[in-house]
C-alpha cells in the first residue's frame, strides 16, 4: 500500500460578510500563506482562480476551517488553525 506524504498546506474557501467568495492557503500551523486578495461571486469562480495560485483539487481543507471566521482571515496574522 502506497503512503501518501502528509499535506503541507491546506486551502479555505469562504464567503465573507458581503456573501462574497474568498481563499485563503494555510501551512500545517495556520498561517495563512496567500489569500485571493478579490472577491467572487460564485465559488467555482474563487476555486479557479484558487487554482491559478496553485490550488489543487486533492488538497485537504485546513481542519477546523469552518471555525475560521472572514473577519479573521481578512486579517492574516490574526488566523490560527489548531491541527
């Protein structure tokens, strides 16, 4: 049986308080990496150009991403993502 490396990053997609998509790429610690710096008005669209940043669609999402708010995200150095 073949084992897979572990993820060393992680993607987070979200809507924020305007119902706008938005991405974030976190490392294994919760520091975001890069963040879409636009908004979106449909997810496909945010996943492509997630995508263009080097998105793939076998990336894991960030454990606990669904408790990471907009607001915090919006501010990069507030974020944290307990692994």
């Amino acid at each position: 049986m073949e084992q897979r490396a572990p993820a060393i990053e992680r993607w987070f997609f979200y809507q924020d308080a305007a119902a706008q998509w938005k991405w974030a790429r976190l490392d294994v610690f919760g520091t975001v990496l890069s963040h879409s710096g636009a908004a979106f008005a449909s997810r496909d669209e945010c996943v492509s150009d997630a995508r263009c940043a080097g998105f793939a669609e076998e990336c894991r999402p960030a454990p606990g991403a669904d408790a990471l708010s907009a607001e915090r995200l919006s501010h990069p150095s507030n974020v944290s993502v307990t692994l």
